[in-house]
C-alpha cells in the first residue's frame, strides 16, 4: 500500500510539474489578439512553439524532418515524412497543416484541404491553418471564402502581415479598385 501511495504522489507531482511548464495558452491569444499590445510577437513565438510539440521526439523528429524537406523544394520527401507523422499521431494539428503546405506546393489542393479542415477540428484557433487555407482559396479564385478565411484568421492574430495583405488586395479585387 505505501508503495502504491509513493508511486501515486510521484505521478501527481509529474502531471502537476508538466502543466507548470506549459504556458497559459488562453493568456497568450489574449496578448496575440491585442493589435497594439507589445507582447504579441512573443505571444506568437510561444504559441507556435506550443504547438509544434507532440508529446513524442519521434514525431517531432518526422515534423522538423518534413519542413526541413518543404523548406528545401522536396515536396515528395516532405509529404513522406509528414504522412508517417499524420499516420500516428492522429491529433497533431501541426502536422496536418504542415503537411497541407507539402501538399499545396505541389498543386494537390484536395489533399491540402483535408489536411487543413483536419488542423482546424483539432485547433480551431490554428491561424496558420486558416491562413493558408485563404491563400489556397484566393489562388482557386474563391475571393469571397478567401477573404472570409483571412478575416477569420486576424481575429484571432491581428498582426499577421499575409492576412493584412490578403484581406486588403481582395478587399480591392471586390471594391473594383485593384489596378
């Protein structure tokens, strides 16, 4: 019985350890979503650093593997390791939408799209999701649902220099004003 109880207390102090080294993510949309605010670039690096761990080194090992390859043009090599990734780790919304970039950069918009709504179940507030999904909409000339996606996505990051963009060149494209 004291066995069990040490065993217990020990378990309780690890949990308890781990969640103290979690950052409040709900504080940080709050310091990301303040437009005028000084800590939202922080805000951001944290959150996206948040959400780039899995919980495995080896999944994490197949994420970096897979942007590395993106990053280098390796499209084929990416959409590999980042499908082993998806394969097992069924609620990692980062590596859907890595994935989805993989994805898109090679034209196939279908599977980039279900890697996208995938993200978005898992993370609703997954801006980098909803940005690239606007991006893909805006290159199928979906203005409207692209502008509603980059919309969506200043709501909850109001400092993303692509969304600004996009919302303002389509808000022209719309208005008749783009030259």
């Amino acid at each position: 019985m004291h066995r069990f109880f040490l065993i217990c207390v020990a378990i309780l102090f690890a949990t308890s350890a781990g969640a103290q080294d979690r950052p409040d993510m709900e504080d940080l949309f709050r310091r990301l979503a303040d437009p005028d605010g000084e800590g939202w670039r922080i805000a951001e690096s944290d959150i996206l650093r948040e959400w780039s761990k899995s919980g495995s080194a080896a999944m994490d090992l197949l994420l970096q593997r897979g942007e590395e390859a993106l990053d280098q043009g390796d499209a084929p090599a990416a959409i590999g390791h980042l499908t082993a990734l998806t394969d097992h780790a069924l609620d990692f919304a980062a590596g859907f939408q890595a994935r989805a970039a993989a994805y898109a950069s090679v034209g196939q918009f279908g599977p980039a799209l279900r890697d996208l709504a995938r993200a978005l179940q898992l993370e609703p507030r997954y801006f980098p999701a909803l940005t690239q999904l606007a991006v893909m909409l805006e290159e199928t000339g979906d203005t409207e649902r692209a502008l509603a996606a980059y919309r969506q996505s200043l709501e909850i990051h109001p400092n993303q220099q692509e969304a600004i963009d996009g919302v303002a060149r389509l808000e022209r494209q719309l208005d008749g004003t783009d030259i």
